[in-house]
C-alpha cells in the first residue's frame, strides 16, 4: 500500500528570485502557458496538500486535470477555476500532458475584501460549498489579460505602485469571479440533495453570518440548531475542515479589518461594535489572528 503524505505549504514554499512574479510574502504568480510542463512541483502523485495562510487559485486554460479540493472532486478542463482557502486540503490526482493553467496564490492580509464584508463572507462560503467553478470563454479570455497584466507588473520592479497595481487587479477578477459564480447558480438545475451534515453547514454558517458581531460562542449556534457544542464543532470541522471557532473568526476579522481600513470608526467604537468588553481584549483578539494590533494594521 503506498504511503499516504500530507505536506503542509506556504508562500514561503515558493521560489524567491528576481524571475519569479510575486510580492514576497504576500503573492506569487505562477504558469506553464508558454512554457509547457508541471509548475513548481504541482504532480499527480496523489499526495494531499494542505494550504497554510494563504490562498490559491486554479485556472484551467488548456488539457484537463483531476483535481479534488476538499472531498469535491473536479474534471478541470478549459475555463475552470478552483479555489483553496487557507487550512483546506487538495490533492491533484491526475494532470494530463497538454494541461496549462495559471495560479494565483496570495496571503490572507493581502486580499482582505476591505470595503465589501460581505462580498467576502458570501464568496468564502460558496467557494466552501462548491470550490469549483467554470468561465465561459469571454471570461476566461478577459482574466487572462488581467493575469497577464498583472504578472507583467510584478516583474517590473522598478514599479513604485506593483503592490498597490496587484491588489486592484485583484479585486477586478474576484468581483469578475464572484459574479460568474452568482450567474453559474443562477443557470444551474435544481441543486442536488445534501448530506444533513452538509445542511447543518450551510445553516450555521448562515447564523454565524447574522450573529458573529454579537455571539463568538460555539453554544449558542449549538442551540440555535438545535445540536450539541461538540456535535456542531464535528460535523463543521468533517465539512469543511476549519473548526466551528475559525469560522466564527474569520467573520470577525473581516469586519474588523475593513472598519479599521475604512476608517471611519475609531477602535474604541469598532471595539464596541464587535462587542468587546474592552480595547485591550479587542487588541488582544485581532493580534492572535492576524499578526497586528489594530492600529498597526490601520497604519500598514
């Protein structure tokens, strides 16, 4: 029987040179559209891969790959994107030789959906249910011209603005990509039957997405569904392989950072809005999950 690896990888996984397109730490932009072949190591050796403080996303231009992101098994061929959230796992089970795709990997602070919480709350959790979805070709044309672009500027590295250049064009493909998404939905058949597992997801996530400012306690989701703590924190955990907790985070982060960038609300109020019992706890909180007190990430 062979050995079944997981290998944990990160930004810092990828090459740091003066030929690779990227903003160390931050994006890596990677592709074998003109030069065909496997990109950094990406094999179908079946081993299972798990995405650390960052997120990657596939995009099909040529060939086809079997590819599954956790337990959603994909044929991708020509206009599929699948998406990798941070602490999900994917393995690519078989890569034909004619496959070109694009990848686009980039850390959580960096693409922070700041301005339009939830745009972010709604993607993260479709993506979640359904990782895959699928350009028709004047999309796939237009976001190859962005990737492109963008990939140019990257190299450019007497640009002043590359940072301020990647996270725009960044936001053009995820709105460009959340609204094929909303348009594949809409064009689909009936959606198929879920698992009660499944359902339980999909309708915690939906009272986390109601409550999170007011309740980050994973009892009283519990009860709002009628299930026990620990039964809630399995079935959530089994789905989508983040605990109950981080999902109730990642809400709370994400509002959080797009009030401090929006800077409308001073942290003492967005403290209060979150429903800290104190700027200290506040402060506290927002470090242990993203590296920065609030003001420094105000300021960064």
């Amino acid at each position: 029987m062979d050995e079944y690896k997981i290998f944990k990888i990160d930004l810092s996984h990828f090459p740091r040179d003066e030929h690779s397109a990227q903003i160390e730490g931050q994006l890596f932009l990677s592709d074998n559209i003109d030069e065909p072949g496997n990109m950094y190591g990406w094999s179908d050796d079946k081993s299972s891969i798990q995405i650390k403080d960052m997120s990657v996303i596939f995009i099909c231009m040529a060939g086809s790959a079997k590819i599954m992101i956790n337990m959603h098994e994909r044929e991708m061929v020509r206009g599929t994107v699948g998406t990798v959230f941070t602490g999900s796992f994917f393995q690519m089970q078989h890569i034909s030789e004619d496959f070109v795709c694009a990848m686009i990997a980039v850390s959580q602070n960096f693409m922070d959906y700041s301005g339009n919480v939830k745009m972010g709350i709604r993607f993260m959790r479709n993506a979640m249910s359904d990782p895959f979805n699928t350009l028709n070709e004047e999309e796939l044309a237009e976001t190859l011209d962005i990737y492109r672009f963008m990939k140019r500027k990257l190299y450019d590295k007497n640009c002043k603005y590359r940072i301020e250049i990647a996270k725009n064009f960044l936001n053009i493909l995820k709105c460009n990509t959340f609204q094929s998404m909303e348009n594949c939905q809409e064009e689909k058949e009936p959606a198929k039957s879920t698992s009660r597992k499944e359902e339980i997801f999909m309708k915690f996530i939906s009272e986390v997405e109601k409550h999170y400012r007011t309740n980050r306690n994973v009892a009283f989701y519990a009860e709002k569904l009628f299930v026990s703590p620990k039964y809630l924190s399995s079935v959530i955990h089994e789905v989508s392989q983040k605990y109950a907790t981080d999902w109730i985070d990642d809400y709370v982060i994400l509002e959080a950072k797009s009030m401090l960038r929006g800077r409308r609300y001073t942290v003492k109020e967005i403290c209060n809005r979150l429903n800290f019992a104190n700027q200290s706890f506040f402060a506290k909180y927002f470090k242990q999950h993203t590296g920065y007190t609030p003001k420094e990430y105000r300021n960064s």
